[in-house]
C-alpha cells in the first residue's frame, strides 16, 4: 500500500492529549512482537510495539540512508534523538490499535491518543544481521558439515565456491540436491546412493559409475539429465549403467536460491522522556529484534 504520509509527522504532529503530568516507571513490551513499516519518504521507516491488553504503543521512526532489512550492517547504525531524523514516541490509546495505525496512509478518527510521551534524548542503536542461510535442499545446514570441524564454510563438494549448506546443487550434476535425496526403498531414509558406492548421488558427480559424468548424459542438452532415458528400459541415463548413450557437454546451471533470514535488533541508551519522569527505569530500553526471510539468487 503507497503511504502518502510522513512516520514523523504522523508521531510528532497529532498531539491531541494532554502529557504534561504523566508518569511511567517502565515498559510492558517484552510481550510485544517488533514490527517494521516503510515510509512515503525515501529511506524512511518506522519500528513500533503494541501493547493491546493496555491500549499502548511505543515507536521509533526514522530516516537513515544506510539502514536496509536485507542488507547487513558491520557495526551498528547510532542515531541520536532529537537529532539525525530520529523520533521515539509513547502513547496510550483510548482503544486498541493494530498495525494499521502505522503503517496505512490515514490513523482511523476513532482512535484517540490519551496519552503521550516523546522522547528527548537517548541513542539508538540498529544492528542488521544474517542469522541463517540454507539452501532449502531437505538437508538441514548443519547436516551438510561434510567434513565435521563444525565450519559449514569448509564443505564444498563440487569446488564451485558455493558451500553446500547454500549450495542448492552440491555435485554440479544439474540435478537439485534435493531430487537426489529419496531413494524409493520403504522405511530407509537414507539418501539414494544409485552405484552402492557409499557415496550419496547428491554428493557424486557420476551417480550410476558408467564413467560419464551424470550431467553429460544429458542427450538433448537442455540442462536436465532427468528428461533422457533409454528407449528400451526407460530409465534416465544418469541412473542406468547398462545404457549407451553419448556424452554431451552441458555447463552446470548457474542459478542458485537461498532462504537467507536477516535480523534487526533495535535498542535505546540513555533514554529520556519529556514531562515528569524522574522515576522512569527502563533507560536502556531493548525494542527487541525482527526477522526477514529472504530469498537471494545468485550467480555461481
């Protein structure tokens, strides 16, 4: 949905409460799920809690050229309030209020803002982190540690400079490791091991040991060794030893997917509120984090 709105003229503008004589000790967010909207500004977002049992919210918008919920940070991002386009507001509602009240273009006229707080100072701090990376081939990442030292980076079967718990295709064969995992006997989860060389197919460059390589048994050449078969038994190819074909060259294919979560984690030092709020403890205020799955394509 296009917002057609300011996150901080939304959070500093409408100011219909009374603030001067509150005061809080603390926060009752732990609860609460961390959630993210993006802004009608370039570069603008805005990070928020609900706290529905008690009408109340809390959120931190801003705009920050370097913040990206899919792009890594080396240190944290350091945003000072007050300053550098940041703005930290608590408000308590005379009714419950969803994501909405945030993220769409205009706050419904039902919902009245009873109380409210702005933050005068403090330093936030935003860290984007990739927690987990895996290909999604039905093998868990950290069962693809091959050479078990516990450094996934290490394993790499097919020396693409791919490893293989990002590595959709881990013998280059041009068939998906996750094709080659079933091994069609009852009750035995191993993985298919075609040639019983101890040597799983989707580890294995030639699978049936014919001495062509499973991705050059590929006759029509389109990139699949799965659709050629022998004319008399049926079987591809790259599965059937007994059969005469010829090998044709075939690149291995050179796109690969994968589910890549990153991690926002949002914290405020320091923190300050306007108004009488001497008594007020949560300082170092952690908003908490939020996680984005993404699916990256890459090139090998």
């Amino acid at each position: 949905m296009t917002k057609y709105f300011s996150f901080l003229f939304l959070l500093l503008g409408l100011s219909s409460c009374d603030d001067g004589d509150i005061i809080i000790t603390g926060f009752e967010f732990d609860d609460a799920t961390l959630e993210l909207c993006k802004g009608a500004k370039q570069n603008e977002f805005v990070f928020f809690k609900i706290n529905k049992d008690n009408n109340e919210a809390i959120a931190f918008s801003f705009v920050n050229e370097t913040y990206s919920d899919t792009v890594p940070t080396s240190t944290p991002i350091t945003i000072e309030l007050g300053k550098d386009n940041g703005s930290l507001v608590y408000r308590n509602f005379n009714l419950a209020v969803t994501s909405t009240y945030f993220c769409s273009n205009v706050p419904s006229s039902e919902i009245v803002i009873e109380e409210e707080l702005i933050g005068v100072q403090g330093t936030v701090e935003i860290l984007n982190e990739i927690v987990l990376e895996d290909d999604n081939d039905g093998i868990p990442a950290e069962d693809e540690d091959i050479n078990g030292n516990g450094d996934l980076n290490d394993d790499d079967t097919d020396g693409d400079g791919i490893p293989n718990y990002k590595d959709q295709d881990d013998d280059n064969d041009n068939i998906l490791t996750s094709v080659e995992l079933p091994n069609e006997i009852a009750n035995n989860d191993d993985p298919r091991d075609t040639d019983k060389d101890n040597i799983p197919d989707y580890l294995e460059e030639d699978d049936d040991n014919d001495g062509i390589l499973t991705r050059f048994e590929d006759a029509d050449g389109d990139g699949s060794p799965r659709d050629d078969r022998d004319p008399i038994s049926g079987t591809p190819f790259y599965l059937d030893a007994q059969s005469t074909n010829t090998p044709v060259t075939v690149e291995p294919k050179l796109d690969n997917t994968v589910q890549t979560t990153f991690r926002t984690t949002v914290s405020v030092n320091n923190l300050a509120f306007d108004g009488n709020n001497e008594n007020f403890k949560d300082k170092n205020f952690s908003f908490g984090f939020i996680d984005v799955p993404t699916p990256i394509t890459t090139k090998k």
